[in-house]
C-alpha cells in the first residue's frame, strides 16, 4: 500500500495536540469577542489581484498561485488574512456611511510558499485589526487587545519590542533621499551595519550622521527616547512619532508587559505606515504576535468610492507554537 507523505514544512495535528490549538484558540477569540471585536471568515483563496492589493504586497513572493478552471482567473491562496479583512472593510461598507470605528477578528488557515525558520508552510492564525481610528489611542487599544488575550491563552508575561517607520521615512523625506538610497538604508539599517550606510555615495554626510544613530538606538523605552529625542533632527513627523512610542511604552508597562524600542528595525516599509511591534515570551526568543498600523488601507479596492482608511492590527502568527509555548511555560 502507497505510504502517503506530506509536503515538505507541512505537518498534521494530531490528539491530543489538536485539542490544545482549539482551546487556545477559543481563549483568544472569545478575548477579542469581549472587546467588542466581531469574527469574520474569509475564504481561503481569492483573485490573486486582490491578496497582493495595498497591504499584500509584500507577501507576493510568499503566495501559491492556480488557475481557476472555472473562470480561467489567477487565484491566490492566502498567506496572511490581513489584506481580506481590509478588503472587507473597504467593500462592504460604503463611503456614505461615514469613518465609524470598526474592530474584526479572525481565525483561520494560511498557507506559504516558504517557512520561516523551524516554521512550518501551513499555519493557523489568529488576530484582530481595527479600521477607522487615526491615533495613537488606536495603537494603545491594538497592543492592550494583544496583551490581554495572550494572557488569557496562557502566553505570559511579555515582552513588547516596538519601532516607527514613521522616523525613517521622515529622514528619508527630510534629507531628500532617492528611491534607491532609501532602499539600500532601509537594507543596511535592518541590519544595522555603518559600514554599509558608508558605502551609500548619495548619502549626505548630515542625513548618514541621522541613519547611524538609528542603528543604535534600541533598547529600554525610556533611554532610546531620551537619546533619539536628541540625536535626531527636529522634524515635527518625528517628534510625533517618539511621542507616540512614548505613549504606546507607558501603556504595554501599565498592562503587566515589559517595552523596549528599535528604532532601525523597519519590517513592512511599504506596508506599515507608523507603530510597529513583536511580541515575545519573556525570558525566550518565542515570537508571540506581529502588529503595527497600516493606514490608507482600502483605496485600492474601492475604484471611484475609495476610502483610504487608518487600520491598525496584530496577529498570533502561528497558533501551534503558541499553543506549545503556553504548555511548557
């Protein structure tokens, strides 16, 4: 008889396994249930124009593709349910009803054409955004939302490591950067390394002076605030920006979590708009949650009645290494 083997990073759940992910992710559902957050469940595949539409760029070298025989369409199975939430929220409401608040949250499978280190290809995500909210309050609800439902699945206590690509993109702005130069800083700061930065020839000597101080600027909340504050050049999009950082600290330390800020560390540059952070298990290299904003969501889907919404969100990236690091902590 054929012994039927599974694809390469693509692995079954099997008991009692099976039964810890659903408990686990019942905790985290009902945690975002009661904060007001409804549950949305979008199909597993999609034209594959809409999965890489707006925030699903960066995920397209990440997507399995098929033909449709049915319409002779290029479909793509999703690799992240963020980008159909937004679509959701730009298509079933219209502009006419005005820039109310909206909160959704979601559970369901994402499949990828690569894994990430002692990852697997086939994951079950978890996660909650929430569209129409502009500021810095919207960020606060966002990571209280991540902290308590991870506590309520047993992912306790945390550590919070956030950034703001709102401070690069200001430099970049402020001293005149070419799509190229920005794009080789942007490489060299991700991985923090002068020597690269010094091998950027259009990079004006102030604008290198800004961008190696970035790569230092990482550690406890309050310190990197106090030295970016006075490192970097007064621009009024940055100071907002450390000032939101600062508010965002003060609010993961008054939920029981523990902040710490990167301010070269720029995930998403095309995706992410401001706020952006990763979760960890404390005491470990667990990464619990990924979330951040992502404002001016929605335009693309809308053509002639575009709503360019703020969004901002988190997800538990994959359930099962969740579910495995709340059993063995």
């Amino acid at each position: 008889m054929r012994k039927w083997v599974l694809p390469d990073y693509v692995e079954d759940v099997l008991p009692p396994e099976a039964a810890r992910m659903e408990q686990t992710r019942r905790a985290l559902l009902d945690a975002f249930a009661a904060a007001g957050y409804a549950l949305v469940n979008p199909p597993l595949i999609e034209h594959l124009e809409a999965l890489l539409t707006g925030t699903g760029q960066d995920l397209e070298h990440n997507t399995f593709k098929l033909i449709d025989p049915l319409s002779g369409m290029l479909l793509g199975v999703r690799p992240d349910i963020t980008p159909q939430v937004a679509r959701i929220d730009a298509t079933y409401h219209a502009a006419s009803e005005g820039d109310f608040e909206r909160r959704y949250c979601y559970a369901g499978e994402v499949l990828r054409t690569h894994a990430s280190i002692g990852s697997s290809r086939a994951l079950t995500q978890v996660g909650a955004e929430l569209f129409g909210s502009a500021t810095v309050a919207g960020d606060v609800e966002i990571v209280n939302l991540m902290i308590s439902s991870a506590r309520a699945a047993g992912a306790a206590p945390l550590l919070l490591d956030c950034g703001h690509v709102a401070v690069f993109k200001a430099l970049a702005q402020h001293f005149e950067l070419s799509p190229k130069a920005t794009q080789e800083a942007d490489a060299a700061l991700a991985a923090k390394s002068t020597s690269a930065l010094a091998e950027i020839k259009s990079l004006p000597i102030e604008a290198r002076s800004s961008l190696e101080a970035l790569t230092t600027l990482f550690g406890p909340a309050k310190m990197v605030l106090q030295r970016a504050r006075a490192a970097l050049p007064r621009n009024a999009t940055i100071t907002a920006a450390l000032d939101q950082l600062e508010a965002v600290a003060v609010a993961i330390n008054e939920a029981g979590a523990q902040c710490s800020l990167d301010l070269a560390d720029l995930p998403g540059l095309d995706y992410h708009t401001g706020l952006v952070f990763v979760a960890y298990l404390q005491g470990t290299t667990h990464i619990v949650a990924r979330g951040g904003r992502y404002d001016g969501v929605g335009e693309a889907f809308t053509q002639g009645n575009a709503r360019a919404r703020p969004a901002t969100g988190f997800s538990f990236v994959d359930l099962r290494a969740l579910t495995e690091v709340t059993q063995t902590t």
